[in-house]
C-alpha cells in the first residue's frame, strides 16, 4: 500500500469516540491482520512483547491493552511460552479474530479511555498496549488505569505513534508521572511503527512505583 493508506489514514481522524473506534475496527477485523502485517508493516506486537518479555518472569501474567486481533497475544507467547495472558479491547469483532488465536487465557470487552471497572488495583505482573496510544484512539490519562491495573515494580510497555507523543501530551504526561513518583521512566525508544508507510513510534517502557 501506499502512504496514502485509506484504512491508516481513517484510523487516526475517529476523534476518541468510543462509538466510532467500534464501528471502524468492527469493518475492520477480517482483514486486519494481512492489512497491518502484509501491507503497512505493523512491528509493534514484535517490539512490545520484545520489551515486555525482557522484563518478566516467564510464567508472569499479563495484560494486553487493546489487544485488537491478538497479534501481541501471539508474539509473547512466541517468547515465553507459559505466560499467563488476558486481553481487552473495545470492539467485539476484534475479540472474536483474538479468541480464535488461542493464545489468551481469558478476553474482555472494555473501554480504555474509561475506569476499567473490572479489573481490580494490582493485578498483573506487566502490561502491554500496542497500537492504542495514537491519534484519535485514546489519550494520555488512559496511562492511568493501566499503572493502577500493574503491581508495584513491575512493567508497563507502550507504543505511542509519533504524530501524537508531543502533539497529543504523552510526551508531558510521561514526564508527569515520573514527576508524581507514580512511575519510573526505563526506556523511550524511537522505533519502526509501520515500516512500509516510514511511521515512527515512541516505544515507552515505565516501571510502576
């Protein structure tokens, strides 16, 4: 495909309506995975289970924020076979392509710009989300569950798309946190995002305090 990718350039102008992701990603499931893989080049599952995997024990248990198809679910388990991983998105289409997988012990629809009301403080030994921080999808204050969700010392691992890290605040709310004792900043990385439309990533690595 060509920079002028219909489907990426759509993705990014939904606004953060919770209604409008649904619907967009719903048309979307069938062909998402050859779409991002094949065409656009999408390596965010790669270096965010790269990163998390480098983090944790091997039988942890994870959380995958915005699993989407479970492209992630597949690169952890890739890793680190006895891994324990939950996945929620906000689009039941998308759960099903992910349940199909078999990688997830157990998947969840859930609104990640909202409390994630049925998961309780401390939960998980690492989480990751690829994919979700960028524009029109979800916001920086969106962090904030996900460190809630963490146990103390362990992992979050985040992409977030380089046209928003400044423009849309993660890059002050990142630094904010650190500020708050919240978090501790281990890595932010300028990484490859969808490498056949040259887009860039900021691959963030927070440990939760």
């Amino acid at each position: 495909m060509s920079a002028e990718n219909p489907l990426l350039k759509q993705s990014v102008t939904l606004g953060g309506d919770p209604d409008a992701i649904r619907d967009f990603y719903k048309n979307w499931s069938d062909s998402y995975d050859s779409d991002l893989l094949l065409d656009i080049g999408y390596v965010a599952p790669q270096i965010t289970a790269e990163a998390l995997c480098r983090r944790v024990s091997d039988t942890a248990t994870i959380l995958d924020a915005g699993c989407g198809t479970g492209l992630v679910g597949i690169e952890l388990i890739k890793r680190k076979q006895n891994l324990s991983v939950d996945g929620i998105d906000l689009t039941p289409e998308m759960l099903e392509v992910s349940r199909r997988k078999e990688v997830y012990r157990k998947l969840s629809e859930a609104d990640m710009s909202a409390r994630l009301e049925d998961i309780d403080d401390d939960s998980y030994d690492g989480v990751v989300s690829a994919g979700v921080f960028t524009n029109g999808h979800v916001g920086p204050d969106g962090i904030d569950e996900l460190i809630r969700i963490t146990r103390p010392g362990a992992p979050v691992v985040l992409t977030v798309r380089d046209s928003a890290w400044e423009t849309d605040g993660f890059k002050a709310k990142v630094g904010q946190l650190e500020t708050d004792g919240r978090t501790k900043t281990v890595e932010i990385t300028h990484s490859p995002y969808h490498t056949k439309e040259d887009i860039f990533c900021q691959l963030v690595v927070l440990e939760v305090v």
